[in-house]
C-alpha cells in the first residue's frame, strides 16, 4: 500500500485522487507567479483537482552562464510566502545546496532535491532533518530500483514524509525517454509517485545554449502514466510558453490546461 503523505490542505497518496503540483518553470517577476498561481486555483478548482504549487526561486543547472536563472533563494522565498499566504495553496521549490535547506523550510510545504542531486547523500539528509515533505525527482541516469537507496537516505533521518517524481531517463543525446514501467516499481516501494509530464518532453541542452523540448507530446505521456495509477502529475506552465525566461518549449499553455486535466481526472478514475 501507497502512504498517503499530508501537504498543507492536500493529501497524496494511498488511493487518492490524482493530485496536480504545477506552476512556471522559474519566477520570471513577482507579478507573474501570482498570476500563474491565481489562474491555476481557479483551473484545479474548476476540475476538482488538489494544487501543489510549484516555481523555482533559482534554477541553478541551467544550460548556459548565461541563462536566467530566477530571483534568488531570499526574493524567491518572499514571493512563494506570498503565493502561500494569498491563496492558501502549498508551495514546492527545489534546493541546491545544503545552506539552503533551513531558509527553504521556513516557507516551504514540499521541498524538492533536482533530478542531477538525487544522490547527493548530504543534501538528501539535510532536507529530511528539516521535516518538510521531500519531493525527490529520479536522476535520468538512474534506474527506477536504484532510488531505493536514496529513499534510505532520507529514511536514515526519520523522516518518512517522501514522494518521488519520475522524469524521464537519458537516451543518447539531447533525449529523454519515459519508461512507463518505473512508476509502478517505484510506487512498490510504498511512497507517492508523481509523473513530470514537461520534463520528460524535454530535449536537454538540444538548442545548443539552452534545452529544446517537444510539449505536444505532454499529453500522451500523462495519460499513459495516469494510466498506471500514478499519484500526481507535474506540469510546468506559463502564460506564453514561447516568451518564457526558462524551459518555454516544454512547457504547457494556461489555457490549455482544463481540458487536459478533465481527461488525466477520468482516466484516474478509472483506475483508481
């Protein structure tokens, strides 16, 4: 059995219904986060579909020394403290360093360790001593039976509050490919299991200084991995994909959102 793991006002996991962590890839300005934020709760409420809000503060693995990267861990975190405070959702951002950890965990409801972190020893326990729920994404250089071991590192603290967050594996250059059969391995493992449905379109480093992605594919993999009896999915968004500082050709329009969540919410009921 699946632990159902408490977030804020939303339950994940057990034989729940499908949850949504979604949000922009990274906090381009302060004006739009919340209006990404405001838009999505009126799209999760419209379905009846339980919010996890997520943006990065800073986005510290980007392509290029060039790249926008976001407003930083202290601005980051006032502008999630806000979102917080306004709607009442919760809040996800990822971390990078171990110094991080406790600012992070003053404002956050889920704390996520980067897919190229997930076998940083240190900063996994860091992050499962802070007691915050930890939203570990599986490096695409890892087998699925391999995140056993991180989820020991996190466990070694007592914190036993852990989702996991399947992205997509490497396959040759510039590529990702998703296994549909890591989510029901992981899932055995008895922790809640989120698919991220824009990552694993992405085509990393493919535009040569920054990462290329495919999101007309976005829905086929969801509703293939919905169809598994995943837990959640994760989906970055944005207003204007085309015009967005970081991950835009992965990422999914707002307004065609609704009517890919009504067909991931039948299919889950289903399922489920």
């Amino acid at each position: 059995m699946v632990k159902e793991i408490t977030v804020g006002n939303v339950k994940i996991g057990g034989n729940r219904p499908l949850v949504l962590i979604a949000g922009p890839c990274v906090m381009e300005n302060e004006g739009a986060t919340m209006r990404c934020a405001e838009r999505l709760m009126t799209i999760a409420n419209g379905v009846d579909m339980p919010l996890i809000f997520k943006a990065s503060y800073d986005k510290a693995n980007r392509t290029s020394v060039t790249s926008f990267r976001g407003p930083g861990l202290t601005e980051g975190l006032r502008i999630l403290a806000r979102v917080k405070e306004a709607l009442g959702v919760p809040v996800l951002s990822d971390i990078h360093s171990i110094e991080q950890v406790q600012p992070a965990a003053t404002v956050l409801d889920v704390i996520q360790i980067p897919a190229f972190l997930c076998r940083q020893t240190d900063l996994v326990v860091a992050a499962a001593r802070s007691g915050r729920v930890l939203n570990i994404k599986k490096g695409q250089f890892l087998a699925p039976w391999d995140m056993e071991n991180v989820i020991g590192k996190a466990l070694s603290t007592g914190n036993d509050r852990l989702v996991l967050t399947e992205r997509g594996v490497s396959f040759g250059y510039n590529n990702l490919v998703s296994d549909m059969r890591s989510l029901p391995i992981m899932r055995k493992m008895g922790y809640p299991v989120v698919f991220d449905a824009t990552h694993s379109v992405q085509l990393p480093g493919g535009q040569g200084g920054s990462s290329g992605g495919q999101r007309e594919f976005v829905e086929y993999l969801a509703r293939a991995a919905v169809a598994t009896g995943v837990d959640g999915v994760f989906m970055e968004v944005h207003e204007e994909p085309e015009k967005a500082l970081c991950d835009g050709p992965n990422s999914i329009k707002l307004d065609d959102l609704p009517g890919l969540l009504k067909k991931l919410k039948a299919i889950d009921a289903i399922v489920k």
